[in-house]
C-alpha cells in the first residue's frame, strides 16, 4: 500500500461522496508528488473524517464542520513536506474560511 | 484498511487525476455498500490501472483505452456482488461503449 496514506471516511446516507471526492482531488493537486494515495472510504452515521496514516486530521463530529481546505493542506503539509510553501494558502494565513 | 479495496492508479503527468476521481466516483456510487474503499493512487508513465485487491481488472497498457465504465462495474460485480442486477447497465449487455 503506498505511504503516506490519506483516508477520507464519509457518510453515504448523508450523500457526501461528491464532498469526499472533492477533497481528495483538491489534496492530490497539492502534494501528487508526497503522498502515496488518498482512500475514499464509505461510512455511516454522519461520518466525516480525514485521516493521515492513524492520525486524524480532521473530523466533522469533534470540530462541528467539513474541513476548511486550507487550513487542511497546512495541516498535511505540515507532516509530509514540512518546508514546503502553500502559496496564498500560506499567505492567507490560518484564518478559517480562507481561500484555498 | 477497509475490504474489499480498489485501487485506482493514474499518471500525473498526463493529467488524469479527474478521470481517475470520476471512476472512483461511479464506482462508490453503485457499490457503496459492497466496497470498503477506494484509493487514488498517484502515479507516472502514462499508467491508468484500475486493481481490485491484486487483480487488476483494467490496465490502459494493455487493453489500449481508457475503462469502459459499465464494463468495469460488471467486472467490479462479478467480484464483489455477483447476485447484484446492474439495471441498464447489464440490459445493454457487454458492448463497448454502452452508456453507464
């Protein structure tokens, strides 16, 4: 399985694949080059989470909202190319609701 | 890791990572409940693999085009839902180019 691994648990009843999926593209634009693969992984009950390796990044239950995509790519960056620049994301700072 | 998996590899080069969100798209659409997950995984080389678990079932190297997609989701059903109806998708038959 190819390292750094991504997962992505959404809800299917809640119908957030697209979300998902979304997510996953806008992670893989970013860092093609650093992670192994991002997994979309269906789940139930409201679930939406990010997980790096068997860290979480980011979950829906614990913050209360789907992930600010900035604020998410400064998060992975952070553990898979720490010196790597963001750009506007960067610039932008870690305001929520930046734009990514 | 979530079972049964796929794995959807695709070249970043050529710039294929929406092709390759799009498959992974209509595969968890159909089989949401039968697939534990499904990973993009970046790769090079102009590769476009579509594997489930160590089988691949669509590789563009050597079937020489992209995935026809109601064709892989027969292939995907075969496997992991072989009872499942496809609806048009198996009344269109096996034809190359039959929509989705």
């Amino acid at each position: 399985m190819p390292e750094p691994r991504v997962e992505i648990e959404y809800c299917t009843q809640c119908r957030w694949l697209l979300r998902a999926a979304w997510t996953a593209q806008e992670l893989l634009t970013t860092f093609s080059a650093e992670l192994g693969e991002v997994a979309l992984v269906p789940g139930s009950g409201g679930i939406f989470e990010i997980r790096l390796g068997s860290e979480v990044l980011w979950s829906r239950a614990t913050q209360g909202a789907f992930p600010d995509i900035p604020e998410l790519k400064r998060r992975v960056r952070d553990r898979v190319a720490p010196d790597r620049e963001l750009g506007h994301t960067d610039r932008n700072g870690r305001a929520t609701g930046a734009s990514s």
